[in-house]
C-alpha cells in the first residue's frame, strides 16, 4: 500500500510517508481550527507583551501558537535551561491565570476526539497541547 523510500539524513534513514501524513495531519489541523486557535494565543501574547511583567506569558503564548499551529511531527520536552525556582514560581502564577482553563479545555477536546478513530491522531496532539499549556515555562517543543 504504501512505498518505503529511504532517504539518508545524517546516517540514519527515515520513511518519507512519515512526513507526508505529518504534512497532511497538519493542513487538516489548519483547515479546522488550528489558525484560529494560533491567531488566539499570538492575540494572547501580544496583549501580555504590552506590559513588562507580562513579557515572559507573552513568549509561552507564541510557544504554544506555534505548536497550535502545526503540531504533528513536534515533540515537547523538559528543557535543559536552568530557572531553577523560578520556572515554577512563573508556572504557578500561569495556573491561576489561565493555564488550569486551557488545559482543562484541550483535555475535553481531546477527549471528544478520542471517540472516533479518525481523531485519535487530532486527540493526541491535543494531549500534547494540554501538556504545555498546562505549565509552560520549562518546557520546549522540538521540531
């Protein structure tokens, strides 16, 4: 059914039908709300960018748009910056600022898509939203 083409990258092979449904995950993931969701988050951290103390929830705003944007193929993992207290003290105020209600909502979504088969791709990616919009800082998404 389908056609193994190796190509090689660095030493290592991988199947090119990978990226293709990656590819085709990801315009049908833009065609169905993920421009307007990406359009709400970057909305978001415009609107937090405008003030100093704000700029650091502005820049996990953009984070999350660009995996909303085209999340198949990304991975999120901890990061390896070290902001030690911080980060948390930074994921506690986003918690109680927002972050508890989008994780809540990206669940349900997830949820609701996990019923059909065809959307249990759609439900893990917002699985994986919900993670990092759950607590952002000290996380990064891998391309």
């Amino acid at each position: 059914m389908f056609q193994y083409v190796k190509r090689p990258v660095k030493g290592r092979f991988f199947f090119a039908y990978i990226h293709r449904m990656n590819f085709i995950g990801n315009l049908i993931w833009l065609v169905f709300g993920g421009l307007a969701a990406a359009l709400g988050y970057v909305f978001g951290g415009f609107i937090l960018c405008c003030t100093i103390v704000g700029i650091p929830f502005g820049m996990q705003c953009f984070k999350l748009a660009g995996l909303v944007l085209w999340p198949f193929g990304k991975k999120v993992v901890p990061s390896t910056s070290s902001m030690g207290c911080l980060s948390l003290f930074c994921n506690i105020i986003w918690l109680l600022c927002g972050g508890l209600y989008t994780a809540f909502i990206h669940l349900i979504f997830a949820a609701i898509f996990f019923i059909t088969i065809i959307g249990i791709p759609f439900g893990r990616q917002h699985l994986k939203l919900m993670e990092l919009s759950f607590m952002p800082f000290g996380r990064q998404v891998i391309y």
